[in-house]
C-alpha cells in the first residue's frame, strides 16, 4: 500500500478516535499501529520506538509536579501564596493586577506549567478582580501573560521536556530562564502601574504580616 493512502489512514484513524472521545495518545497510537500493519515496519519496532522515546528519567518530574500541585493544594498553599502577594504588592497601583503577577512568580517557581498557573490563578484571583471592577478582557489578559513565567523559571516541565528529548542540559536551561522571568515579571507589574487600572489598593502590610502571611 502506498504512503499517501497509508498516512491518510492514520489520520482518519487519529481524528475518529479523538471525535469519539479516546485521549488523545491512545488516539495517536491506534493510528500509527493500523500504519504498522499496512506497510512494511514490523509491529516489534514501532513498539520498541515507543519505549524508547519514553525511556527518559528526566521525564519523571512531570508527574512528580502535578503530584506537588496537588499536595499544595490540600495544604491551603495557594490561599497563603495569594495572601503573601497581597501583603507584597497589594498596596501598589494595579491592585490586585500587581498581586496576579507576583502570585505567578512565586507559584511558577513550585509548578512548572503554565496551564496550572492559569487554572490556579482563575480561581483564586479571577473572581475577585471581576468583583472589583476589572474588565474581563483584562482579567484573561494579565492571567494569561502571568503564565507565560512558568515556561521559563525553574522548575518548568517546558525545559525539562526539551532537555529530556534534545539532549540539551537542563540545568542550564533553567539557569538561562530565571533572568528573562524574572524580566517578565517585572514588565508585567510596569505596565499595570501605568497603563493597567489602578484598582482598589490594599492598605499597605507591615512586615510582620507578610512573614505570617507566608
């Protein structure tokens, strides 16, 4: 069977499955399996391929990072992260769009994955800013902006898949990633003291609070 009529299989086979629910890897492993077995790869090397691409230790801290999202979750760190925030930046020009970006900063850094940061940060922070007057485009905006941070400071599960599959040192990966974070952090508060709305600022925390805070 030619290649065209052998790809165009596959993907019909990909896209039926995911119409019809399947996740989408098992999806994409039905498809190559039927390729399989229409040309002449034996079943044997696409299965060993698919082992080996998985082979990797450095991949286990993906799933070791949704197992601290979620141990932060039922340890309340994300109401005490949010608070500290507050206690930091509350009282700045921006309100609570100062208190998204530092919130990210610091949840990016135990996460690692810009989708958390945004789920979190939906729901702990969205609300409130709708409730206090912020425009919905803005709320999704400064949200969405804030996450990006995750893809860049260490832990990010962004670097270490791309180490993991490029052969690239992880460590210096995140090393390199720290500085412009931090950049877009601190761009981000810029832009919401100047251009953002200005909010209902918090009164501003003494010391003492954001340590309990923390």
């Amino acid at each position: 069977m030619s290649a065209p009529i052998v790809l165009a299989l596959m993907t019909i086979c990909f896209l039926s499955f995911g119409y019809l629910g399947v996740p989408v890897p098992f999806s994409l492993m039905a498809g190559v399996f039927i390729g399989a077995l229409l040309s002449d790869v034996s079943l044997a090397a696409i299965i060993q391929k698919i082992f080996d691409g998985v082979d990797s230790e450095a991949l286990l801290a993906i799933p070791f990072f949704l197992l601290v999202g979620e141990l932060m979750s039922s340890a309340n760190v994300v109401v005490r992260i949010a608070n500290l925030s507050v206690s930091l930046v509350g009282h700045i020009r921006g309100g609570l769009s100062q208190v998204v970006v530092v919130f990210s900063m610091f949840f990016s850094e135990m996460s690692g994955s810009t989708t958390a940061d945004v789920a979190v940060m939906s729901r702990a922070l969205g609300g409130p800013m709708k409730r206090e007057g912020y425009e919905p485009a803005f709320i999704a905006a400064i949200i969405a902006s804030a996450s990006t941070i995750a893809a860049l400071v260490p832990p990010s599960i962004t670097a270490v898949v791309y180490g993991a599959v490029g052969n690239v040192s992880i460590a210096g990966l995140f090393m390199a990633g720290v500085v412009p974070g931090l950049m877009i952090g601190f761009g981000l508060m810029i832009y919401c003291y100047f251009f953002g709305p200005s909010g209902l600022r918090k009164p501003r925390a003494p010391l003492r609070q954001g340590g309990f805070a923390a």
